[in-house]
C-alpha cells in the first residue's frame, strides 16, 4: 500500500505549464484533471517517481487488482501478445522491406522483439522492470535486452535503428517527452516511430466516462487525444513524424504515430487494438 507522503503536489500541465484544469474524475486521492490550455488530460496528484518505479515489480505481471494495476497474469498470455504483436507487426512489413535493426522501449517482456527476432530483425529492448527483462532474455534469447529506465536510451548508437516503437508506453512516462527526445536521434533518416498509446477522446473513453478501462491511477499519468499526442511529438523533436491513417472500425481507441511518409495507407485494417 503506499503511504500518504508517497503522493506528490498537484501539478501544472506537462505540455503547456498551465496550472488552470477542469477535474474530470476523482478516485481515493488520485483525479484526472483536463488542462484548461490545451486539453492534456493528467493525473494530479500522483505516486512519487520512486512509487511508480516500485510499481513494475513482480505483482505488476502476476496482480489481484488488474482493473487498477497491472495485469493479472502477462506472461500467462504470451499467446495472446504473441498474436497481438504479430498483426501490429505488419504495419513495419508496409514500411521495410526487409530486416533490419529495432528497438522497442517499454518491452516489457519482450513478446513484439520476439516476433521481430523470428522475422529476421535484428532487436534491442529497453525495460525498466527485472522480471520481465529477466524474461525476455534468459526465456525468449532476446540478449540485447537491457534491464533500466528510458536513460538507456542515451547509451544506443545514433542513426542506428531503422525501427523504434513504444507501444503502451508514453502514457506510463512521468517525462515522455524527455523519453522521445532521447529515441529520435537513434533513428536512420528512413527510421520510423512507431508511438502508440490509449485515446482518452475515442467513443470509448467518452462513453464508458470514469469506468474507462485506461484510467489506472498509479501507472497512466497522461491520456493523449489527436490533439496533445502531436504536441507531445512536436515539443520532443518529432514533429516530421504522422499519425497512421487506419481504418479502425471500432478501435479509434487507440492512436498511433509513426514514419515521415504522409502517404501511408495499410491495405487492410490491421490493428485489433486493445
Ligand atoms: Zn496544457
């Protein structure tokens, strides 16, 4: 359990410093607040960085409380992330030809760098929580999985990865923009991002209000919409970057960013979301 001092002070908007916000909802001490400048939608107050990073212990993969934290049993599912990760996939085939290097921050463990690695690609991770890094390299054999924070990303060779992806990420990132900053200059010329996250003003978030399955008080700080996604991406550098066109059908729910190419179209829709 944490203690009261674990919480911090209420913050101001992280993409525009603006301390003016409507409270959307609250839950124990926690409230999700809409900043009134730009529409970020955040949580105030929230656990202290040391907490957060406490979270992604061992209960996190294996919790009894999924609903508000982690998951019930991850490694459990592998084949249902082995097929999730298999159709997100097919978004790089669009975009590379063939195999070449990838980088995916937030691997946790490590089902998408598997997927790539059977494909060919050569596959770097970064996770922040021992178990499932553990995993992903003692389990999968994905050897150039480093245990760390996003800082590792400093460590990485620069013009290296011609893929680099966050997938549920940016939303757990206390500074995500600090977190992209660090990727891009990591990336080839032709490199594309792949940031995808929850969309806090899908049909979904809308409809299901304060039981919306994303609002897990501890672990999501942010809920991007179209809108603050593409500043997030702006202010960190990744501007040139584009949000994918797919069509999805009943999965507008989640948002999806990645490559210079204005012109990208899938041939068929091939995210089933979350
Ligand atoms: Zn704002």
């Amino acid at each position: 359990m944490t203690r009261a001092a674990e919480f911090t002070d209420d913050f101001p908007c992280f993409l525009c410093g603006s301390p003016d916000y409507k409270v959307l909802h609250r839950k124990g001490p926690y409230r999700s607040v809409k900043c009134a400048v730009c529409g970020l939608v955040y949580i105030t107050p929230r656990l202290v960085s040391s907490a957060i990073l406490d979270l992604y212990d061992s209960k996190y993969w294996q919790s009894d409380r999924a609903k508000d934290y982690g998951y019930t049993d991850y490694l459990a599912d592998a084949p249902l992330y082995l097929s999730t990760y298999k159709m997100r996939s097919r978004i790089i085939d669009e975009y590379k030809d063939s195999p070449g290097k990838v980088l995916d921050v937030g691997c946790a463990a490590g089902f998408f760098l598997k997927v790539m690695d059977d494909k060919g690609w050569e596959t770097h991770g970064i996770e922040v929580s021992e178990p499932v890094s553990e995993y992903a390299r003692g389990e999968l054999g994905l050897h150039r999985v480093r245990t760390g924070d996003t800082s590792c990303l400093l460590d990485l060779p620069d013009d290296y990865f011609d893929v680099i992806t966050f997938w549920d990420v940016v939303e757990h990132l206390e500074d995500p923009r600090c977190a992209l900053k660090a990727a891009q200059p990591k990336l080839k010329d032709d490199g594309i991002l792949i940031v995808e996250t929850q969309n806090v003003e899908s049909t979904f978030a809308h409809v299901l209000g304060r039981n919306w399955q994303h609002y897990k008080y501890e672990e999501h700080l942010y809920h991007f919409g179209p809108q603050t996604i593409r500043k997030l991406l702006a202010q960190s550098g990744c501007g040139r970057f584009q949000p994918m066109n797919i069509p999805m059908t009943s999965n507008s729910n989640v948002l999806m960013w990645a490559s210079p190419d204005h012109n990208y179209l899938p041939k068929q829709n091939i995210i089933n979301g979350d």
